[in-house]
C-alpha cells in the first residue's frame, strides 16, 4: 500500500487543469536552447554584478587615489582611467543605473501603452483617433531620435533621461495592444463576457490584456536591450547623468580624450554595453520563436 | 500613383509640421528660458529689452503665428551663441555632411549585408551562415558610438591610415572627402547591414524554393546568373521594404556618430544646440532632421515600385 501514496494514481495527475502543465512549457523550451541559457547566464551574471556592486567591486567606483591611466594589471583588472580611479570597479557600479535604467523605463512605457493601447483599441471612435494620431507622429521616428527630440524639451539629466525614454519607446507597446484589442474584441469570449454583464474594466484587463500577454513580453525585451543603448547613447553625449556617476555610456565618454594613451578605458565599458544587449537580443529571438511571435513591422 | 505621391507628400509635410509645433509649444513650455540663464542675474533689464527684441514678451500664440511664417520664408532664427549666425546657415553647413554621411552608410551598409544574405541563403545552416547569424547579432548590439571608438583606436590613432576627426567637403576632392567619412560610415553602417543581412538571407530562402528558379536551373543556366539574375532580384523586394525602417537605425546613428567623429552634421548641431540650450538651434535641427527622417521614408516608398512594377499604388 505505501507506493500508492509515493505514487499517486495516474487518474490524479491527468485531473490536473489543461492550464497548469502548458503554463511552464515555454521555459522548457527555453532551457533547450543553448544560445538562450548561455546569454541568460551571462544576464544573471551582469544583474547580480549590479545588484551586489560593493559585494564585487574591489575599490570604492570614485575614489581617486590608484594611478593615472594605469593599463589592466592583476591589481586593477581593467585598468585605471585618467583620475586614477579603479575601471573594473566603476563597470561593476555602472551596471546598476544601466540596468535600472533598461528596466524602469520599459517597464513604465509597456504600463503606458498598453493603457492606451487598450483604451485606443477597446474604445475605438474619437478615443482612438487621439490617441492613434499622436502615436503614429512618433511612430514615423525612431525612438533614439524622440528620446534626443524630449531631452531637447525637458533638459538633460538622468531623472529627464528616464522621462524621454519611457516616452519614446511607449509607442510600440501601444500599436500592438490596439492591434491584438481590434482582433480579440469580437470574439465569442469577450462577448459571452459582456453578455453577463463585465464590465470594461475587467474585460480589458480579464480577457483580453492576458490574450496579449506574448507579443508584449517579446517586445518588452526587445525594448530593454533597445533602452539601455539609449540611455549608454545619451550619457555618451553627455545628455544624461551628472559627470562622475559612474554608468557605462558615461565611462566611455571620459575615454574621449586619452584614445591614444589608454584603450582600456574605451573597450571595457563598450564590451559591457554589447554583451548586455546581445544577450538580451538572444533571449529576445528565443522568446520570439517560443511564443511564435511575428515581428511587428509596417 | 501621382494621386498617391500627392497624398503622401502632403501627408510627410503635416507630420513635419505636428513635429515642429510639438516641439515648439514644448520648449516653451518647461519652466526656465535661455535668456533668464543668460542675463537676469548680470542686468535684468538687458534681458527684458533682448526678450522684447526676440519677441518673447508675447502670447505663446502669437510667437507661434509669427514663427511659422518666418520659417515659410525660410528664417529660423538666429543661434543664441557666439556671433548669433543665423540658424539657416548653419544647418545649411550641416545638411550636406549629414546627408554624405547617411549615403556613404547606406554603401558600406550593403556592401556588407548583400554578400552575407546571400552566402547564408546558400549555405543555411552552415558554419558560414552561424559566422554570419552571430555577427549580425552582434552588429545589432553593439553601440555605434562604441565600433566608431574603436575604429579610431585601431585606424586612426594606431596605424595612421585615416583621420580620427573632421569632414572635408567634396569640392576639395574626392579622397579627402571619403577618407574623412570611410570610418564614421562603417561605424553607422554596421547596424543597418545586420538587418539588411537578415532580410536578405530570409527572402533569398523564400525565393530559392520557387519554380522558376528550378526552371531556370533546369534550362541549364549558370549558377551565378540564376542567383544574381532570378533569385537575388525578387528577393531584393522585401529588403527594400526593411530598409525603411532601417533607416531609423541609420539616422539615429549617424547623429550619435558625427559627435564621435567631431563632424559638423545635423546630429552635432542638435546636440550641441541642447547643451548650450540654444533653441532657435535644436528646433531648426528637429525641423530638417525630420524632414530628411520622413522624406527618405517616402523615397524608399517609391522605390519599391521601381524595383517591383507589380506593386501599384492608387
């Protein structure tokens, strides 16, 4: 009798809800794909990196007392840049206002458009027409360009920063959402739905936003490799943090001057940059292909 | 076609035209003026009398009204830095190196990605087409800023090959002009050849399983001829289609690369235009960026229709 409580009866597993085995398949997918693990590691690596910062950095990221310009040695594994201060340790903290800044505003700018990307497609009429005629003004630019376009109105800095690339990357999240609305919401489920008696709030949230739940996931990652290359760009052009704030576009474009004395300063915080962004561009395709997304383009 | 062409072109003017006006009503809008930063603490009256002179003492809407028509006649203004040269003159020295920049990309750019699609198309799923793959990936994620820095590093300042900084217009010869702009153009193009390459590795698959290629195969052609000829020509139509959107990437690339490179383009100017927040500048920057951004847009419109007589537009 002891092995039929070690192994439930088979009736009892297939009882399980259809929902409850599909929900994790997609990471089984996921983990077969070796390009995916691989940058998936390399991800949880640099986030860990960031997170623990003083855990992993061997000096203070702005203390001024090593050498200047000293090329990578045992003691400073990347070298030091033109104060004397430690490259390896200011790559280490500059993955957190990178990474914090990747994430924060995507995900400000996917709860922005798909507000009104819902609203937009759920709506439909003059609420549309605002909406849709605004998003497609920014549609018609890339989003490094509005995000340079809003810095130019709101003034440079990094809260200014955050600011105009949430704004500048909320018009993708909001075409697909609309997209996936117009589609989802003549469907016999959302009618059955507002036949007994949902209302919009809970249909759009309810029904149909978790329908759309994969084409924003994708686009989300797609987003956040995009947005840290932004934020890197406009910190390059001094747009962005205050000087001294250690963030990796920043740390490049204090190599500006020293190209001929002191490469380390230049290469390692580019390599962070594209590790970062290939990674996640790794992940994103393997989303892609797991969630069998086509690639929104028009 | 020409009633299509009508619309689309007065379709790119109100986009332009919703852009500057966002923009304009914007600056005025975020608390805090140049000219208060410039004067109000040395001699607040200058000020008042500049902001009167400027016409800033008035309704935004009459600010609005009467910079509009200024502009129609193509005044933007004067820069608020320096000898206050105008604005137009200034951007008119820009646009010609911006556009040289973008050109010369677009080159690079398919000079790269073409050979690539196609040797990838061939041999799917070999070693060749993973190098690739990989590369294109790689190209995506690298920041252009960051490949202009390190062209410097290795073939400017390394081997000697090529100026760091600087453009020289075409007028002082052609090797000049292109030595000057042969890094910046790689370091922007990099990122536009990945997409391209992709595209083209994709269509070229599509089309290589078609049944005029087999037929072509069949009446004993070439390789190369049916490749270059049949397929790589109906594959190209879908590649026009993502250059569009790949000129995005090619613009925002050369604005953030022309500061690498100390070019004086458009991006430069914009750039240095909102450091120094010098408005007349960035919204005389904004204006052509955009119109360039969106006219190209429409150009690549058009072209599909050359490169593909099936397509027609009413």
């Amino acid at each position: 009798m002891s092995h039929s409580i070690s192994h439930p009866p088979q009736r009892q597993m297939d009882a399980l809800p259809q929902r409850e085995r599909s929900r994790w398949l997609w990471l089984n997918a996921l983990l077969r794909r070796v390009p995916a693990v691989a940058a998936l590691v390399v991800i949880t690596v640099i986030v860990l990196a960031g997170i623990l910062a003083p855990l992993v950095a061997p000096y203070d990221p702005n203390a001024q007392e090593y050498g200047f310009m000293e090329a990578p040695s045992v003691a400073h594994w990347l070298g030091t840049d033109d104060l004397g201060r430690d490259l390896f340790s200011r790559i280490v903290y500059g993955a957190r206002i990178s990474l914090f800044v990747g994430v924060v505003t995507v995900l400000l700018s996917m709860i922005l458009g798909v507000l009104l990307g819902l609203l937009a497609g759920y709506y439909g009429g003059w609420v549309d027409n605002v909406i849709m005629r605004y998003i497609d003004l920014q549609w018609a630019f890339p989003n490094f360009i509005i995000a340079v376009y809003l810095v130019a109105v709101f003034g440079t800095g990094l809260s200014n920063v955050i600011v105009a690339v949430t704004l500048a990357f909320l018009d993708d999240f909001a075409r697909i959402v609309r997209g996936m609305v117009l589609s989802l919401r003549t469907q016999d489920f959302v009618i059955a739905s507002r036949a007994t008696g949902a209302r919009d709030l809970r249909i759009m949230l309810r029904h149909i936003l978790p329908n759309a739940a994969a084409p924003i996931i994708v686009q989300a990652t797609v987003s956040i490799s995009a947005a840290i290359l932004a934020e890197a760009g406009l910190s390059f052009l001094g747009l962005g943090v205050k000087p001294s704030t250690p963030t990796w576009g920043l740390i490049l474009s204090d190599a500006r001057s020293f190209f001929s004395r002191a490469w380390w300063m230049a290469v390692f915080p580019g390599l962070a940059i594209t590790l970062t962004v290939l990674s996640i561009n790794f992940l994103g395709d393997a989303l892609r292909d797991i969630f069998d997304v086509r690639e929104y383009a028009d | 076609m020409t009633k299509y062409l009508i619309r689309r072109f007065l379709t790119s003017l109100l986009v332009i035209l919703g852009v500057a006006t966002l923009v304009f009503f914007l600056l005025r809008a975020v608390p805090g003026d140049p000219l208060g930063a410039m004067l109000a603490e040395v001699d607040p009256t200058a000020a008042e009398e500049l902001r009167r002179k400027l016409g800033l003492d008035q309704p935004v809407y009459v600010q609005y009204v009467l910079w509009l028509g200024r502009l129609l006649q193509g005044d933007m203004g004067n820069s608020l830095y320096g000898s206050n040269v105008s604005v137009s003159r200034i951007i008119g020295e820009a646009v010609p190196r911006t556009l040289s920049l973008t050109f010369l990309s677009t080159i690079v750019a398919l000079a790269i990605a073409l050979p690539a699609g196609i040797l990838s198309a061939l041999r799917k799923n070999s070693l060749v087409d993973y190098f690739f793959t990989f590369f294109a990936f790689l190209g995506l994620s690298m920041p252009d800023f960051w490949l202009g820095v390190l062209l410097i590093i290795v073939f400017a300042v390394n081997l000697r090959w090529l100026p760091a900084i600087g453009y020289a217009p075409l007028s002082e010869g052609l090797w000049p002009w292109f030595s000057h702009l042969l890094l910046p153009a790689i370091a922007t193009g990099t990122g536009f050849s990945a997409i391209i390459a992709r595209m083209t590795r994709s269509a070229m698959l599509e089309v290589l399983k078609a049944d005029y290629i087999k037929v072509a195969h069949a009446k004993g052609l070439r390789n190369q001829v049916v490749i270059l000829r049949h397929a790589l020509r109906n594959a190209l139509i879908p590649v026009v289609t993502v250059m569009g959107i790949a000129f995005a990437l090619l613009m925002s690339g050369a604005v953030i690369v022309e500061n690498v490179f100390a070019i004086k383009g458009l991006g430069r100017v914009l750039i240095q235009g909102i450091l120094n927040r010098d408005y007349p500048l960035v919204q005389g920057a904004i204006l052509l960026v955009s119109t360039i951004f969106v006219f190209s847009n429409l150009l690549v419109d058009i072209l599909y229709t050359i490169i593909d007589p099936r397509i027609q537009y009413d």
